[in-house]
C-alpha cells in the first residue's frame, strides 16, 4: 500500500512539473508570437498570408523529440516488441487532420488582424477567447466549473475589457475605417475559433480509442501544423507571397539579413505556442489553456512598451493586476480541490482500514 501511494505521489508531482514545463513554453509562444509578428508588420512586412504560414512552418522541429522517443523505445522495448516510428490510428489522423485546417484559417484571421489593429485592441479582442473556450469546453467536454474558476474568468474578461477602453486614441494613422473595422471583426472570429480549437483537441483526446502519451500529442501536434501549413501555403500560392519575399526583404527597414532573421524566429517562437498549448490541454484541460493564454496577454502589453516603446496607460495596470489576481484565483481553487481528494481518498482509506468491533 505505501509503494503504491509513494508512486502514486512520484506520478503526481511529475505531472505537476510537466504541466509547468508546458505553461513555460506556452507563456514563451503567447508573448514573443505577437511580438514578432508585430516586428515584421512594423518594419516593412506586408504579407499577410506569408505570416500566417509562418506560425505552423516550424512542425519539422517537432522531428526531433519524435525521434528520440522513438530511439529511446527501441532501446527499452527489448527485440521481441516491434516499435513503430508513428503510433497514431487513422481515426485520429483524420480529426488531427481536420482541426489542422481549422488552424491554418485560425492563423490568418490572427495575422490579418494584427496587421490592421494596435497591439491594445487586437489584445483586447483575442482576451475574449477565454469566454469562448469556455462555453466550448462546456458545451463539448461537459467542463466543470466551480467559484474560482468562474471567478478567474470573470476577473480576466474584465482586465481585458478595461484593456482597451483606451484603443480609439491607438488607430493607426492613414489607415480606413474600412479597414479598421475589418480587422477588428477577423480577429475577434480568430478568437472564437481558437476558442472552440482548444476544446475540440481535449474532445478528441477523450474518444481517440487508444492511450493518449506525450509522444501521440507530438505526432497529433506535427499532424496539425502540417495541414495548417497546407492550407496556408495555398493561399500563398494564390496571393503569388513566394514571389514577393525576396523583394520584401530587400526593402525591410531593418535589413535583408535581419528580415530573414525575423522569419526563422517567429516560426520558432509560434511552435512553442502550439506545443505548449496542447501539452496543457494534455496535463490538465482546455479551460487552462485558455486562462493562461488571457492571464499573458497583459504581459505581452508589457513587453510592448519595454521594447516598442508604446505607451503603459493606467488601464493596462488595472487590467495586469486583475490577470494576476484570476490567475492566482484559478489555482487557489485547484489546489483547494486537489486537497479535499487527498483528504476524501485518505479518510475512506481510513475507513476501510478499521476493524470492526462486534458486541
């Protein structure tokens, strides 16, 4: 009974440091994508289906964990057990393949948007996916919610809201009201979209018919950015963006070779989004993913004004000290609840345990 409980424990507390692991490398792809994004549409990019593409290209990486899975199954697997390179069943080939397209219109929406749009209200606007993921997650993986958890939704949809009351003094110069408003419409589709992305992966995980591992979450992952890129490589072929990079890159305001420079770290970065996304999804749930993803937006402002030297309005403090409090809301009340299944789990044991005296 104590081996069990001390590897129950020792299995615990490494998914506890592997979800924490993914929150890093989310909070790393939430807050340097935009960023990046932002620094080729400041300096001179104009393609809008070039930079959507760019935030799925980077699945290659993805090749090398796979790969020393894999090295590492067939070393431990022993000669007798035949190891496969790819474990992942046609049914989730197919629901992989399809949530990748979804992606691939996600990312456009995304980009066109943030090239219209300042950074406070394309904040602003994706914050409102918190609402949507979790409605989603309500809706399609029956998400339960208790009072922290509608507490830190609550809390950070309204730092959001308070995110961009200030946006009509931050509309680009020369730019149509035309133009304006659409962007502000795709974004906010991007938003619901992702929304219902991140549910519609734990719903998938849940009626996948075979064990959900780190490395299936990889190959599902690679699956989607795959056909994401797909998709938006077509519309690059339509729009002739191809054509148009090297020419691009020599005009860029920041060089030709810095443009390039550009390129390969905002795939890089966009990856880490992506990955750190899923693995949350993987570890915990979707409505995570979505907190965490709305507790960084404020951050992202911050590192806005620290390096493109915007301005950090009152309303974007308010709106960082509300994130914060959310954020702290949300794992009060996990840890809370994780408490009271010790607590429950011990006491039963307890219970069992007891002799039972006959008079």
């Amino acid at each position: 009974m104590d081996t069990a409980n001390m590897e129950t424990r020792a299995s615990t507390s490494m998914k506890k440091a592997l979800l924490g692991l993914n929150c890093i490398i989310l909070a790393i792809g939430n807050c340097g994508g935009p960023l990046i994004m932002r620094l080729y549409f400041i300096r001179g990019g104009k393609r809008i289906w070039f930079s959507s593409w760019l935030q799925t290209v980077g699945w290659p990486i993805i090749f090398i964990p796979l790969t020393i899975a894999y090295i590492h199954r067939r070393t431990t697997g022993g000669s007798t057990t035949k190891t496969q390179f790819f474990s992942m069943k046609p049914r989730l080939f197919i629901s992989s393949t399809a949530i990748g397209v979804l992606i691939g219109l996600d990312d456009y929406l995304t980009a066109y948007g943030v090239a219209k749009l300042p950074v406070s209200t394309s904040s602003l606007i994706i914050s409102t996916q918190l609402a949507f993921t979790a409605g989603f997650a309500f809706l399609l993986v029956k998400q339960k919610f208790t009072g922290y958890s509608i507490n830190a939704i609550v809390l950070l949809t309204v730092g959001a809201v308070i995110l961009g009351l200030h946006t009509s003094s931050d509309r680009p110069e020369g730019e149509s009201n035309k133009e304006y408003l659409l962007g502000f419409f795709m974004i906010l589709v991007a938003s619901a979209l992702y929304g219902l992305i991140l549910p519609l992966v734990e719903l998938m995980y849940s009626k996948a018919k075979q064990a959900i591992t780190y490395t299936l979450v990889l190959e599902i992952q690679m699956v989607m950015c795959f056909f994401a890129t797909a998709f938006c490589t077509l519309g690059m072929l339509i729009n002739n963006d191809f054509q148009a990079i090297s020419k691009e890159a020599k005009v860029y305001k920041l060089g030709e070779g810095k443009y390039y420079l550009v390129l390969v770290w905002n795939a890089i970065v966009w990856q880490c989004f992506f990955l750190g996304s899923i693995g949350v999804i993987f570890y915990s749930s979707s409505l995570l993913s979505g907190i965490v993803l709305t507790f960084l937006l404020p951050v992202t402002e911050v590192l806005a004004v620290i390096f493109y030297h915007e301005k950090f309005q009152a309303e974007k403090g308010v709106s960082l000290f509300l994130s914060l409090w959310g954020f702290i809301s949300y794992f009060y009340g996990e840890m809370k609840h994780s408490t009271n299944n010790k607590n429950v789990k011990h006491d039963s044991s307890q219970t069992e345990l007891t002799p039972t005296v006959v008079p």
